[in-house]
C-alpha cells in the first residue's frame, strides 16, 4: 500500500498535522479553517459578523472540524489505515 501524504486543500502542501474539516478535507492553518468555516456556516446562516473564536468554538462544537497529528514514521513506511 503506498503512503496518501495528506495535503492542505487550500495551499496543496504536506501536513503532518493541521484540521481535518467535514471529514475528507484538510487544512494546515487557523487562517484558512476560518475561512471554510464560514464557507460552510454561510449556507446555513450569515455568520460573517462573528469572531473567529466563536466560529471555531461553534464550528468544533458541530463537529465540522478538529484537529491532530499523523505520525510520519507511519506514514512514511507507506501505512495509512486508521
């Protein structure tokens, strides 16, 4: 089995850690979590008015997002099964 290097959706670089959103995607950093949290809260309501801690907080709380590591050894040795 070869090795799926987990890519930000935004930027297209590796990651070791970062966000995984709506359980397919990733995304490196903060910055660019926010923005697909209100991408995606948008639909739902006008969340553009709110701060970013209380769109991550809400966001976290729908289950949206959340965030880890992948060890690299393991994905370097070509495993990826979770």
């Amino acid at each position: 089995m070869s090795a799926e290097i987990r890519r930000c959706k935004v930027t297209q670089e590796p990651m070791e850690e970062g966000y995984v959103v709506n359980f397919d995607e990733y995304i490196k950093d903060e910055s660019n979590l926010v923005k697909a949290i209100i991408s995606y809260l948008d639909s739902i309501k006008d969340w553009s008015n709110v701060d970013k801690d209380t769109l991550i907080k809400v966001s976290y709380a729908m289950e949206f997002h959340y965030w880890t590591q992948w060890d690299s050894i393991y994905l370097e040795e070509g495993n990826n099964d979770y």
